[in-house]
C-alpha cells in the first residue's frame, strides 16, 4: 500500500505522523481503490535500516487484499528483524497505522484471524 507514495506529487508531506491517514487515504480513492486486484510483492531481499544492511531472504508474497497484504509482509519482516537481533519497532508502528486505518475504511482486513495465508514451497 505504501508503494502508492510513489505515485503522487510530495509524498514527503505526508509522512511521519501523518503516514497511517495519508497510506489509507490514497489507497481509498475511487483510482486507486477500484483497480486494484492482485497485489504482488518480492520479499527476496528485505531491507532492514537501509540498502547496505539488505538480507537476503526467500518469499513471494501475493494477495486479493491489501490490507491483508502488507499485515503478513509486516509479520514477515519483523521475523527477519528478529532473526538478526534488529527492533522492528519504528516499522511496526508506522506500519499498524495505515493498515488500522485501511481496515476502517473497509480496503481489507488486518486481522491475522481472518487471514488465510497458505505457503507454497517450490523446489
């Protein structure tokens, strides 16, 4: 969802405190909100603090939801935050406010409860 920051003029005024309202607001317009069906993410590389502290990992991720989307890609990068004994703190913060937000604007759901999220192994 956040990749959407990228499509509009000064993204940067609506980060910091702002960034939870901004993200769901932008992926709630009409555009937006109406044309999109599958969301596909690479997480075959996660950056943890920057490019030079990049990892290399193993997973595709791909959803109907968006919301749902990003709440297993946010699980996913706090278990690599973990495994290298980094806080994913700041990004969970940042993170569970669009996705609260979006819920509430009924783009999709955060509740890992009614997420079916099913893996499939290649190889």
């Amino acid at each position: 969802m956040k990749n959407h920051y990228g499509t509009f003029d000064k993204p940067e005024y609506f980060h910091g405190g702002r960034v939870g309202r901004g993200i769901a607001e932008l992926n709630g317009l009409r555009p937006i909100r109406d044309r999109t069906r599958l969301i596909v993410s690479d997480a075959r590389t996660v950056v943890r603090r920057g490019w030079h502290s990049a990892v290399t990992a193993d997973s595709i991720f791909m959803s109907f939801d968006p919301v749902a989307h990003d709440t297993v890609g946010l699980q996913f990068y706090c278990d690599v935050m973990a495994a290298k004994g980094d806080d994913p703190g700041r990004a969970t913060d940042q993170a569970n406010a669009w996705l609260g937000e979006s819920a509430n604007l009924g783009l999709g759901t955060d509740d890992p409860e009614n997420i079916d999220a099913v893996e499939v192994r290649v190889g």
